[in-house]
C-alpha cells in the first residue's frame, strides 16, 4: 500500500528542502521565478535561515510531499503582508517520478484549509503560460484565469498567467 503524507518542513530539514529546491530548479526552470544558477550560489546558513525564518513566521507554509518514506515534492505558500486577505502560492513542484498519483492536488487542500483558518478570502498564483499540465491542475482545483499574460523573466519570451480562487 501507498503511503503519502504531506507535513511542514522542520527546521532541521534544511538540507532536504534545499535538494528538493535545486531538484525542481533543475527540473522545471521555466517554472519559478528563480534559477538554480542563482540558487546554487546561496551557502548553508543561507539556506538554514531561509527555511527557519519562514517555518517560524505564522504567514508562510512550507510544505514537504514523502510518498512511501520518499521525499515527493515541496510547496510554499504565504500570507500577503500587505493583504491578509490574499493567499499565494510561491513554489510547488512534484518529482516527476511521483507525478499523477494526486500529490499537488493533495498540497493544493492543505494551502486551502491552511488559508481559511489565516482568515484568507482568496487563494492567488501565477502559472506559465507553457504549462498546461499545472494549469489543468489548478483549474480542476477551482482557481480561475484573471488579467492578461504577462513576460515572466526580462529578456525571455515567456509569459505566466494569473489565477485566483475565492474561498468560501
């Protein structure tokens, strides 16, 4: 039998979230805002401190996917400061070797409940436009398209797509 869970990350797991953070960097460049180029490049307090600090503000959430005792995927998911209304989803990717067994879709629900007891109203991200596979995920989810695409990163052709979910 399958076994997947879906917890936060600890403090101490530093080292597995920064793997996972440069697995998914290597995977799905076109997918996130950053480049394991400029990742690759922060030390290990940096990345120490960038895990404790956001385990440790009650505005974000970062979560770890294990599926039978295997590291699966990662998700970040924060608190507008400005908005606390507002919900986004920063990071999520699944290892492609534990992909359609319904892991995002699972994360998806732990951002959800997590956000509606922030007292969230809406659930927000970007999506590449290239990217029809997690688009399709998140549609099925509930999230819908909002505004017009627009350039992802300077200089690429790339464009990302709003999407928003109002809770209920």
């Amino acid at each position: 039998m399958d076994l997947l869970i879906i917890r936060e990350f600890k403090e101490t797991e530093w080292l597995l979230y920064k793997k996972l953070r440069l697995e998914s960097l290597m995977d799905s460049p076109d997918a996130f805002g950053s480049t394991y180029d400029n990742e690759i490049k922060k030390n290990d307090l940096e990345w120490k401190d960038c895990l404790i600090e956001r385990i440790t503000s009650k505005m974000s959430f970062p979560l770890i996917a294990e599926y039978d005792n295997k590291p699966a995927g990662l998700a970040w998911f924060n608190i507008e400061k400005e908005n606390y209304e507002k919900s986004v989803l920063y990071q999520m990717w699944i290892n492609p070797n534990f992909r359609n067994r319904g892991i995002a879709f699972k994360m998806l629900k732990e951002y959800k409940d997590w956000s509606i007891k922030l007292g969230a109203k809406y659930l927000y991200l970007n999506v590449t436009t290239n990217n029809s596979s997690a688009s399709n995920l998140y549609s099925s989810f509930g999230f819908v398209f909002i505004g017009s695409p627009s350039i992802f990163k300077l200089g690429d052709n790339l464009k990302t797509q709003s999407m928003i979910l109002e809770l209920d």
